[in-house]
C-alpha cells in the first residue's frame, strides 16, 4: 500500500484556517470584517453560530459585501429553498432581487431567548474577477405562532440560498445586519480555504 497521506481528504493540510471571528458580546448595529479576503485563498467559508437580534419581533439578517472599506451597493439577486421541520410551509422562490444588500433569510425571526437564534455556513468567492456568487445553507426560527408541539412557539426552518451580484470587483469585505435594530449575541467566524 502507498503512504496514505498521499489520498485527497485524508489530511487536513491546514485548512481551513480561521483567518476572524466576532464573538458578539453586547448588542451591535453590524459586524463588519474589512481587508480580511485577499488573494492568499480560493474560497472562503463562514460560520454564523446562534446569532439572534435584539427586536422583539418582524427582524431580518441581511449582509453586503464591501471593497476597501466601503459597501458595495447594486442589486443582489438571489433564490432561496425554505423546508420547515414543523409545518408544511416549504416553499422555493427565484428571481427575487434587493438594492444594495441580500439576506440570510426571508422569513422574519424575534428575541425568544430559547429558540430565535441563527445558524448556518456560507461559501463565498470574494476574490474572484467576475460576477459574485454565494451560497448559504442554514437554521432559523420565523417569529409566526405555530401550535405544533414540542415547539409551540414559531416555524423552524431550514434555508438555502444561492446569490449574485453582477460586479467584477475583487471584494476584501463583508458586512452582517439586521433590518431593524441589533445584533443581541453570537459568534461569526471567517475561515480561509485553499486547494
């Protein structure tokens, strides 16, 4: 047999390597990373762990890329897959655009302290010379009543997004928000990927 570290995926080689990360320890109107996307990696993956907003209720996350300090504004167009795990409101939708931002989830969240709270990965391109695509996968609450125990609280649901913005831009930046107030807690992380 042949020295096994020479199979891809049998060692980890390094990646990925985590490159930022805001553990949010009070409320804040937005988490930025600038200049943290450069050349030195092909694809970049970030992780949003139990972040949760500090609104009662009606709240979207939201994000924007950003180039030397400054937001990158234009339409960002995505199509989301929503599966809910408690009702039967599962859905796909496409063609939906936005001016100057796109979203981790369509479906509005609040401040349950024991379930409002959202996880997921995106994959994203930055440093590419074309169009921007992204790719989110992840798990939230919608802040609708819902009677279906053991939940009896709100919709769970599992969200996945694919985006693009048309611009050509090297971006080195990313910004997270809400469409209303805070962000109460979490933690997002920014991993570097390389071949």
């Amino acid at each position: 047999m042949g020295n096994k570290s020479n199979y891809i995926g049998v060692e980890n080689k390094g990646n990925p390597v985590l490159l930022a990360k805001d553990p949010i320890a009070s409320a804040v109107s937005s988490i930025t990373f600038d200049g943290v996307f450069d050349d030195s990696f092909d694809e970049y993956w970030i992780s949003i762990f139990n972040l949760k907003v500090a609104d009662a209720g009606g709240i979207r996350i939201r994000w924007k890329w950003r180039n030397s300090g400054s937001d990158i504004t234009g339409t960002y167009y995505r199509s989301q897959r929503s599966i809910s795990m408690n009702s039967d409101n599962t859905g796909q939708y496409g063609n939906a655009s936005y001016t100057d931002y796109n979203t981790l989830t369509d479906y509005t969240t609040g401040t349950d302290a024991t379930r409002h709270s959202h996880n997921g990965i995106m994959y994203i391109f930055p440093r590419s010379s074309n169009i921007k695509y992204s790719f989110f996968d992840g798990m939230s609450v919608a802040d609708s009543p819902d009677g279906n125990a053991p939940f009896n609280q709100s919709l769970h649901y599992a969200h996945e997004f694919s985006g693009v913005i048309d611009d050509a831009t090297q971006m080195d930046g990313i910004s997270f928000f809400t469409s209303a107030g805070n962000i109460a807690s979490g933690e997002v992380c920014v991993y570097g990927v390389k071949k």
